[in-house]
C-alpha cells in the first residue's frame, strides 16, 4: 500500500474538524471538502475544497490531494463514494456503511438481519400503510422519515388516531417512512465500535445521552446502569459491527427501557457527538481510532480515564452560557450562532457524573 501522507475528509463540520485535529496529532496532513464556503474544518484543515457532497470535479480534486478518503457524514450520495473508488481513490471503508445508514428502512433491516432488537417497526410508503401500521403498533407511536432526520427532525409523535390521520398531507408518493413504536425509555447510550483495515475491533465505553428538543444535550461517562446491562449493551454493537463487518467508525445509539429492555435504535458511520469526551476523558479519542482504523494502524484499546459530561452548546446558548467556557474543555465550532445549531462542546472532568451534573447546573 502506498505511503498515507494526508488524510482527505468528505464533509467539514465539528465531527470533521476534529478529525482534522486527531490526523495532525498522529502526524498527517488534511484535506476536506464541503459546500460551505468556510466551515468548522476549514479553520484546521491543511487543504480546503469547497464543493457540494456530488460535485465529482470537487471530489476528484479532494482524490488528488488526498491518500485516503473517509467522511464524517452519512447523507454523502453513496454512488459518488462508489464512483471515485471506481476511479482509484482509497476508501478503505467504501461507500457500503452510507448505503446501510443513509436510509433508516435499510438501517433497520440490517440490525433485524443481524438477529438484534429494534422497537417493534413497519415500512410505511403511503397513508393506508400508516393506518395499518398504527392499528398494529397502537400508541404512543413516532413516524419517522428514511432520509434525511436528524436531530429530531423529520419525526412526528403520534398519541391518537385522530394524530394519525393529520399526517396524510405527507404522503406525495416520493418519501419513505417508518413507523415505529415509542417505548418508554429509561435511559439512552451510545457506543463507539472502530475498526481498523487489519481487522483490529475496538469499543468505547458506553456514553449516556439526554436529549432535549430532539437534539443531544449532554452525555456523561461512566454510564449509570448495572455491569450486565452495559456489557450487553456494547456487546450488541460490536455484534452488529462484525455483522455489517464496515471499516471505520460504527457509532450505535441503544435505548434501554423501563423493563431494563435493550434496543438498537439508529447508527451513525462515523464518529458521534456523543463521543466528543473520548478526547479528554479516554487514553484515546474516537477521532484517533478512526485515523487509525483508516491507516490501517493497531488501534488503542479505549478506556476511560476519568468521569466526564460533554454539554452540547446550542443556538444562543453560546452567549448564555459563555461563562461555562472556561470551566472545561471547550471546543468552539466557528459557526454564527442559529437556533438550535450545534456552536460548540464543553467537556468536563471530575471524579463522579453526578458531581458534574452538578457543577454544570443540570
Ligand atoms: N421508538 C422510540 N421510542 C422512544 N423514544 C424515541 C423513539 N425513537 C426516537 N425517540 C426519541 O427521539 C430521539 C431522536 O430519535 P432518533 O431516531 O435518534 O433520530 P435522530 O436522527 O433525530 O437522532 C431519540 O434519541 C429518543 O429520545
Ligand atoms: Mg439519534
């Protein structure tokens, strides 16, 4: 294999940005490429392409810059990834976990495929499938798009039939949904699995996630469940990971509900913001075992090294919390300030979560 000299990133937000950082750490240089004229990466990366996601010129020009390419987003058309791979770029992790991710519909199969639990769902292309899917599921019930959601996005909770039938105006025939029962949470984790070109397979300890408005809000580490939980738990993604058998970064989000029930809810190929504390909370970052999953390196066995809780700075948050800033580690994103935009992250380290949480105010 050629020497790898610089690592070229699809996509140029905070994820990217802090691979970036990881990569200059390990030793390589960067390219990204993104439409945006200067986003979060722009502002560490060592060359910037500004180009749409299936801009193929832009692309090519990133292939040339580059020695291997990963991405930091999963709405990249996943027949462009196939492309440049035709044309004799190296992505070690192909354009499959797009495909898979991309679309929660085929998401879903996947984690059904590899024999693990997902809430109770059903394909829903128009209004009578919604129906008939509601009939079966009953409520609470959460209607989701296959393209596209984040952040809550693109999801529509259901309580009623009378809120069933309100959501017939989106069904025009071209988008594609699930259905999927709301189970009633107790808590919400998420772990990190990487894997290296070698075959090296490496977990994250288990962050704990609180959502607020559909967007996370914080994660803390260690989470609070009981051993056996946390082992399933993480057992379940590394499964599904040597299931789906991907190069890179699997970031898999579990529910856990109030019968201690274990679901797989949805996945990420790429690092995730509920690993953001892996920088300074673990003797290796998420961003670290990706570049060096990509390279091919043996990755570092994670472990945490300290109790820790991430606070997601959101929208205007960035003016009202500012004086939180300097009590942790902060991570500015360089973006102007949107509602319900993510600005920047704080992590924070102390000897237990709850101590944290209190220190923080939440
Ligand atoms: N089936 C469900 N049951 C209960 N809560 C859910 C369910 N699906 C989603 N949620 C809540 O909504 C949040 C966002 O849903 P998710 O599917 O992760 O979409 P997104 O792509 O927006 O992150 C979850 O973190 C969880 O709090
Ligand atoms: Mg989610």
């Amino acid at each position: 294999m050629k020497q790898i000299t610089t690592i070229g990133i699809i996509g140029g937000g905070q994820l990217g940005m802090m691979l970036c950082e990881a990569a200059r750490e390990l030793g390589y240089k960067t390219a990204v490429l993104d439409p945006a004229e200067r986003p979060s990466a722009a502002y560490v990366c060592d060359h910037y392409v500004q180009g749409n996601f299936d801009d193929i010129a832009a692309l090519r020009h990133l292939a040339t810059l580059a020695d291997v390419i990963t991405y930091e987003f999963e709405n990249i058309p996943y027949h462009i990834v196939q492309q440049l791979i035709t044309e004799g770029a190296y992505i070690p992790q192909t354009e499959q976990p797009l495909y898979v991710t991309q679309h929660r519909l085929r998401e879903k199969n996947a984690i059904r495929a590899a024999n693990l639990p997902t809430a109770p769902f059903f394909a829903v292309q128009n209004y009578q499938q919604l129906i008939s899917a509601f009939e079966q599921l009953g409520t609470p019930a959460i209607l989701k798009t296959c393209f596209g959601g984040y952040d809550g996005k693109g999801q529509w909770r259901i309580e009623s039939q009378t809120d069933a039938q309100q959501l017939q105006h989106l069904f025009d025939g071209t988008t594609a949904y699930v259905l999927e029962q709301r189970l009633l949470l107790a808590q919400e984790v998420s772990c990190v699995v990487t894997c290296s070109t070698n075959g090296d397979l490496q977990a994250f300890p288990l962050g704990e996630n609180v959502h607020r408005n559909g967007i996370l809000h914080y994660t803390t580490a260690p989470a609070q469940l009981p051993d056996s939980l946390a082992a399933q738990a993480t057992q379940m993604a590394i499964s599904l990971m040597q299931y789906l058998g991907f190069v890179g970064t699997l970031a898999v989000e579990l529910f856990i509900d109030t019968n201690n029930q274990i679901y797989i809810n949805e996945l990420a190929p790429r690092p995730h913001n509920s690993g953001h504390h892996t920088i300074e909370a673990c003797n290796v970052s998420q961003y670290a075992n990706h570049i060096r999953a990509i390279t091919g390196q043996p990755l570092i066995v994670p472990k945490l090294t300290s109790a820790t809780l991430m606070l997601n700075i959101i929208g205007d948050e960035y003016h009202t919390l500012s004086q939180l800033f300097t009590k942790g580690h902060f991570h500015d994103y360089h973006k102007t300030v949107k509602p319900n935009r993510k600005m920047a992250h704080i992590t924070f380290l102390g000897d237990d979560v709850a101590s944290l949480k209190q220190q923080v105010g939440l």
